[in-house]
C-alpha cells in the first residue's frame, strides 16, 4: 500500500479553455489511480491568471470524480505577468494545502496530459530521490498539423537529442543510471513540500522557471531523477501563452529556413557540453541530417561495447487495470529513435490514445 501523504497539483493556467478540460480529465484519472492504491488525498489548485477566455467559467463549472479542484483567479501586477510568477503562485497555494512535509508537491501545464499512473510512479521516484522532472512528450496529432515538413524536422529533432540523452548518460553513468533523460520543464515536476518550504518557494524568472526551480533544488543539495517512465504528453502548438517559451521555438523550427541556425542545437562533441557552445557549432536543418547521423553512429559505437549502467525501471502495481505496456518498454535508441523534440519520448511516443483523459 502507498503512504497516505496528501497531494497538491499546481496548474497556472492562462486562456486554455479548449485544453483544459482534458488536462483535469487526465489529472482527475491519476488522483483515481493514486486513491484506488491507498494514497491520500489529491487536490489541484488551478490558478487562473489574466484569462480572458472562457477558462474561468470552465473551472467554476467542473466536477471531479477523485480530485478536488481548489481554482482561483488572479490578476497579476505589471512586470510580473509572466510564466515565472504564474507558477509561483501557483506553487505557493498549493503547497499552503499540505500538512506535512513529506506530502507531495506536483506541477503541470494546463496544455499538458499526464499519464494514468503519473502520481503513482512520482511517488515512487521521490523514495529515493528529492525532486522528479518527469519525461513530456510531443501530441501526435499536432506534429502532424504542423504539416510534412514540420513534422520531419521535429522528428529529426526528436532523434538527434534522443542520441544525445544516451551519449551524455554513457558518458558519466553513474551520475544518474540510463534510462534517464534530460527534459527539465513545467509540464512534470514533483517534490515535497518540505524541500519546497528550504528552497524558499518557486523562482520567478520571465522565462525558464522550471529550469530554475530544478537549478534551485540542486543549489540545496537535492538530488534529481530523470525517469522515463513519468510520463507527460504536451502540447506542440505554435501559439503559446509564454512569449520566447517552447511555442514560439516550435514554430521558428518549423518555419526558419533550412541554413538558419537552430535555437540551442550543436553539433557533436559540444551538444554534449553546451555551456561550451559558440555561435559557431549551432546547427541547421541543413547540417542536422549529417550530425544525427554521427551521433547514431557513436550510440551504435558504444553499444557494442561494455553496455551502460542500467537501472531497472520498477513498476508499481496499482489497483486499477491500466496498459503499463508503453511505460514499461526500453527505449532502443540511435537508429530507431522516434520521439518529441528534444522532451524526448519512447519509440511509440504518449497521445491521447495511450493516456486516456
């Protein structure tokens, strides 16, 4: 049985009235899973900041079969409109609602699907580690809507940094054990409200506040996982709530020209390093062909080799009976890759066909 600790669910949420009922459809079927395995109780606080669609009504009008749903709206003072003080907020009122330190403290985009058993396996991981950045992927349907072009070069994308995640993991093994990944962003954070409460709360940079939190974890000395088998599916829409956020690059890669440098994508062997990187090692669609083509080459290399550290994934049982099969396959990377722009996904990535809503 897990432990009855409380669970508290931020979700700023900013005009996503076309996508929020599916993301508390899918948050609610976890709250299930988690209830039906003995866990406490789950509450999403969903904070509404300068909506002015239909989001609001949406959120007063919704009835959760397992979740409790604690909404507010808010309008949020000039310079700090932004992605980093809506995740505050968020964060800050949903921790208010734990009553120890070890209950669980989650964060998701409203644009986001998690999986059936994503509080089941954060849960998991947070036993032996003190925060989680869970694995996002891409939606399906929407690389497709990007047309052909797009969905090639997101897929090539996908490819070349799914390489890079294995050349990096085999590279230092033992810091985390491959599977691993390397995706750090709002759409899957976890950790407690008592490492919450030591860093003193969420940053609130512009741009980039999943990075920083995860940045200000680590400065406290918390240890973070990387599994792939938490698992989120996100949105790849080219029109985003957060100005220079991951819309905005989606959609330059997808309309940039095919000699234009690529927004932080090096060639090898400084992608491996890119705090090294100068202007001069960005890639483009013309030149990424050839470098997934190397770093193919190197996986391939190293592969018949000694093979890499492995840590298991654990499956934890749960009461409901869900399709675990895609969570618990192991990636075979390199050729084979298939996967979301660099928030990497396993070779069938997640949709909304294998995590029901």
């Amino acid at each position: 049985m897990l432990p009855a600790r409380q669970v508290a669910i931020a979700v700023p949420v900013r005009d996503e009235e076309e996508r929020l009922p599916a993301c508390l459809a899918a948050l609610d079927r976890a709250a299930g899973v988690w209830e039906a395995g003995g866990g406490g109780p789950v509450t999403i606080v969903a904070l509404a900041n300068q909506c002015r669609d239909g989001s609001v009504r949406l959120l007063r009008d919704t009835r959760l079969r397992h979740a409790t749903l604690a909404w507010r709206a808010v309008s949020l003072l000039p310079g700090c409109r932004h992605a980093g003080w809506a995740r505050r907020l968020a964060f800050d009122a949903a921790a208010d609602l734990l009553a120890a330190d070890d209950d669980l403290l989650l964060s998701t985009d409203a644009d986001t699907l998690v999986a059936p058993d994503w509080l089941v396996r954060n849960a998991a991981c947070l036993s032996g580690a003190d925060a989680v950045a869970g694995r996002a992927v891409t939606i399906r349907a929407e690389r497709a809507a990007t047309g052909a072009a797009g969905h090639r070069r997101l897929d090539l994308l996908g490819r070349y940094y799914t390489a890079l995640d294995y050349l990096r993991s085999a590279r230092d093994p033992g810091a985390e054990p491959w599977p691993r990944h390397y995706y750090e962003g709002g759409a899957s954070i976890a950790l407690t409200r008592g490492l919450y409460r030591r860093i003193g709360g969420a940053p609130t940079p512009p741009l980039a506040e999943d990075r920083a939190l995860f940045e200000a974890i680590r400065a406290a000395g918390g240890r973070v996982r990387h599994p792939v088998d938490v698992r989120v599916a996100t949105s790849c829409r080219l029109d985003g709530r957060a100005p220079g956020g991951m819309a905005d690059t989606v959609a330059l890669w997808v309309a940039q020209g095919e000699g234009e440098p690529l927004h932080d994508t090096y060639r090898l062997p400084v992608a491996l390093d890119p705090d090294l990187a100068v202007a001069a090692d960005r890639l483009s669609f013309a030149t990424l062909p050839a470098a997934l083509a190397e770093a193919q080459r190197l996986v391939r290399r190293h592969r018949s080799g000694a093979a890499p550290q492995v840590e298991p994934i654990t499956v934890v049982p749960v009461a409901a009976p869900l399709d675990h099969r895609v969570a618990q396959q192991v990636a075979q990377f390199g050729d084979r890759a298939v996967a979301g722009l660099g928030i990497v996904g396993l070779p069938r990535p997640v949709d909304q066909q294998q995590v029901p809503a």
